[in-house]
C-alpha cells in the first residue's frame, strides 16, 4: 500500500470513497475538490493499492500558520469494501510524518491534534490507540447525532 498526498487526477476515485463511506453526505467530488484547492492549510493523503484508491485522510490546519501547529483529523475513510484491514490506522500513521514535514517547510511543528466524530463511532478506539487521542466533550444534535471532541496534546514532545 502507498499513502500519498492527494492529486487533481484522484479526485473521482477520492469521491467515489467519500460517497460509500459517508452515505448521507452530498456532492462528495465538489467537497474533497475544495479541500485538494485549500493546500497548504489542507493536506489530503490516500491510500492506494494496486493504483487504486481505496481510503483517504484530510489534516487541516487551525487558526492561522502558526509557530505550533494545531491540526484537525477532518476526514478518514476507507472503500467498505477494504474496512476492517487496517486501512485507517496505516492512513495515520503513515500520513503524520509526512504532514509534519509539510509544517517544517513553514518552520512549524505540530502540537495538538483535534478529531470530532460520532459519539457511537467505534473509529474513537482508533483515534486513541494511534494518536493518544482523548474525549475532551461531547456535543449534542450537531450533524446526525452526538458528537465527540476528542484531542491529542503535545504530539511532537
């Protein structure tokens, strides 16, 4: 497997993952084309096997390019065909020393990184085990049902 940045070309593939992974969700070419425009505050890695896309993860900087960088998990998905493989892990994983380098081009480093996601989303376990990720609140009724604010403090210590 290959985890890369994001290209103009990969965007129907992208989509197409966006649009299974995230079903009640719309217009999923125009969401990832805008994100792939916001580069450098936004940084879309996919995972590719066998030159096809099979996940994807968007990191957005918060608040400004600053000194210590403060990221965002906006968005991991994986083909439902390819869940469960370890897809998603290795889409973090492998995706943060490249994000970090990305910051040090701007004479940043990364500091903390923030992931929401649904409160019943087994993805929480994931965001712990591979970032130290922690739930900091919960908030009601924001999109289709409670939401987790979970944070990982002083990644690069």
């Amino acid at each position: 497997m290959v985890i890369r940045l994001m290209m103009k070309e990969d965007l129907p593939s992208t989509a197409l993952v966006h649009k299974l992974a995230f079903v009640r969700q719309n217009y999923s070419n125009e969401w990832l084309e805008c994100n792939l425009n916001a580069f450098s505050r936004c940084l879309i890695y996919v995972a590719e096997i066998e030159k096809e896309i099979v996940g994807y993860i968007i990191w957005v900087q918060k608040s400004g390019f600053r000194p210590e960088a403060v990221l965002e998990l906006e968005q991991l998905a994986v083909m439902p065909s390819y869940q469960g493989k370890g897809i998603g892990r290795k889409l973090i994983i492998k995706s943060l020393p490249k994000v970090k380098s990305q910051l040090a081009l701007k004479h940043s480093f990364l500091k903390h990184i923030l992931v929401t996601t649904r409160a019943d989303n087994y993805a929480q376990e994931l965001y712990k085990s591979t970032l130290g990720a922690e739930v900091e609140t919960t908030i009601s009724n924001l999109y289709s049902a409670d939401e987790v604010l979970m944070i990982a403090r002083n990644i690069s210590k």
